[in-house]
C-alpha cells in the first residue's frame, strides 16, 4: 500500500491534536482571538535533523523538543501558550510509523503545555527533516517580559538547574568516553533525557509577569545568553559560580572532571529561564517561584560596565567567556 497524500496524512495524523479555532484543519487559516485585556506574544523556532537532534532520537522526542523549545520563548515573555502552527518538511524516506509515533508525542506534548495545534503546512524537504514551530501565546496587555531592561543592581536568577543538557549531548557524542565511564547509569540517564526532552518552565510565567524587569530563557548557554541580554542595556554581571543550581548528576560529572564546567555553562539546551529583579522584589519572585513548582535560584548581580559577564569561583578566581553561546554561523 502507498504512503497517503498530503491531505489524508493530515487528516490521520494531525486533525485529532487540533485546537478551538483550527477548525479541524480543514481551512487554509485558523482564527484565534486573545482574551480580553490581553497581548498575543509570537515566537518561532526551527528544529534540523543533525544539527538540533540526532535523526535516530524516538519520533517522539523530536516533536517534543519542536514543540517545547517554543513554549520556553513564551515562558520567558511571561506568556500563557494558545496554540501552535507546525511546518514539517519530511525526508524522501518518512514511513507511516515515524509519522505516527511523531503524531502521538505532538500531541502528548501539546496537552502537557496546554498548546493545542491550529494549523501548519507538510511538504517534502528534499534532504534531512526540518520542522519549524510557530507558537502563540498571551500576556496581560502591556506585561509581557521584555529581553532588554536589566539595571544596575538587579538580581540575576535562574530556573531549575544549569548544563545538564550539555552533558547530555557530550555522553551522546562520545558514549565511551570518560565521562560516560565515570558516571552511573542514574547519573547518565537524567543527562540524556534533558537533552532530548526540553522542560518550558510555563509556571513560572506569572511570577515572571509580577516581578522580572528582563528575561529570556537559556538555549545557547548561560554565559552567552547572559551576555546577550545585558549587552543590550550597556551592562555587564558579577556571578557567583557556587550559587549556580546543579543538578546531582552534572556536579557529579565536574567532580570527575572540573573542566567540564565550561560545557555546563556555554553548552546550550538548558531551556531555562533567565532573568533580572528588583533586589525589593527577590524574596517575593523565589517564593512565588516555589509555589509554582519551579525552583528559582539567585545567581549574581548585574553590574555597570560591558564585557562578558564575570564568573567568580569560591577561591575568588575570576573567569569570562568570550565566545559563551552557540551559534549556527
């Protein structure tokens, strides 16, 4: 039996996971309408086969890394998500079980970030897979988190912990290296999930919407992204690498090696959110964080001056990282 057109896989696959206004992707166009008093925030991200996931990763993975790496831009906006657009451009060689498999993770993720799909566009890519996810979301009018806007004496926190899936990535591209060696299967396993399954830290938006008077959330590395976000208002920071949040597995990794503290802070795919408040409004923004499910951890302080931010060890030791972030060019 041959594989069905374009129109029949729609309607197998990806009809069933269509949200209010999409009217079960029978249109060219779905319609959404924000809840009154509020903004719609629009952010987009691409995910490539070999360059944002290995193509053997389960369907399922994948299409939760498209759809979640989305979600955390509109965490970090302090944004309620409403729904999603997907573009997935298929190799020559898609079987109807990867479709499936992909279908029923889309889906199992949409539920869990309350981000139904309203529509998109399925085409041949002509090489590796490609698929890009347009996500809506919605803040009170005029609350959204800007990344600019940091001042002079703000706290800098992070959610959750830093470099875990870094090292995920580094155990997948050397699975008989030392570090793989010298980690516990229960250390590697958390190290690899995180790399493959973002975690959007959506309850951590109203908190964010009170409190922050920046943010944006961590996909490129701590370090770069941190630079990213004071460059823009002329500033620099003062971290504290002690009070950097770790989960057990990565600060068993640097007990094995050290260095790897440069992995776990330039390495990427943290999906955390990043952000500068108020020294007055600390202690409110960490336990309304708590409350919501999301540990939130204060990191350092920004400061006055440019450069890359300054990361200090307990010795006292100062550290920098020029080139702090990924970058696809």
């Amino acid at each position: 039996m041959g594989r069905p057109g374009e129109d029949a896989l729609i309607a197998r696959h990806f009809a069933p996971l269509s949200g209010p206004g999409a009217d079960a992707l029978r249109d060219d166009a779905a319609c959404l309408r924000p809840s009154p008093g509020h903004d719609l925030v629009v952010t987009v991200d691409a995910v490539a086969a070999g360059i944002h996931y290995f193509p053997e990763d389960p369907p399922g993975s994948i299409a939760r890394k498209a759809l979640g790496v989305n979600c955390s831009d509109l965490a970090a906006k302090g944004a309620t998500p409403r729904g999603f657009l997907l573009t997935l451009a298929l190799p020559d060689d898609w079987t109807e079980a990867w479709l499936s498999a992909f279908a029923a993770g889309l889906g199992e993720a949409a539920r869990d970030f309350a981000c139904p799909l309203l529509g998109g566009d399925t085409v041949r890519s002509g090489g590796p897979a490609l698929l890009s996810v347009t996500a809506f979301g919605e803040v009170p009018a005029g609350r959204m988190v800007r990344r600019p806007g940091a001042r002079p004496g703000d706290r800098l926190c992070v959610s959750g912990s830093i470099g875990d899936a870094a090292l995920g990535l580094r155990l997948r591209l050397d699975p008989g290296g030392p570090l793989a060696a010298g980690l516990r299967p229960e250390e590697r396993a958390p190290l690899l999930d995180r790399y493959l399954h973002p975690r959007p830290r959506l309850a951590l938006a109203p908190a964010l919407c009170a409190h922050a008077r920046a943010a944006m959330d961590v996909s490129d590395g701590l370090a770069g992204d941190l630079a990213k976000m004071l460059r823009l208002e002329g500033l620099t920071a003062r971290i504290e690498r002690v009070a950097i949040p770790l989960s057990q597995a990565a600060a068993a990794a640097l007990r094995l090696d050290p260095e790897l503290i440069e992995t776990v802070l330039t390495g990427g795919d943290d999906y955390e959110i990043l952000c500068a408040v108020p020294p007055g409004q600390l202690d409110a923004f960490l336990t309304e964080a708590a409350a919501a499910g999301v540990p939130a951890t204060a990191i350092g302080t920004v400061v006055a001056g440019e450069g890359p931010p300054v990361f200090v060890d307990a010795a006292g030791a100062e550290r920098r990282f020029a080139g702090g972030s990924f970058s696809h060019f």
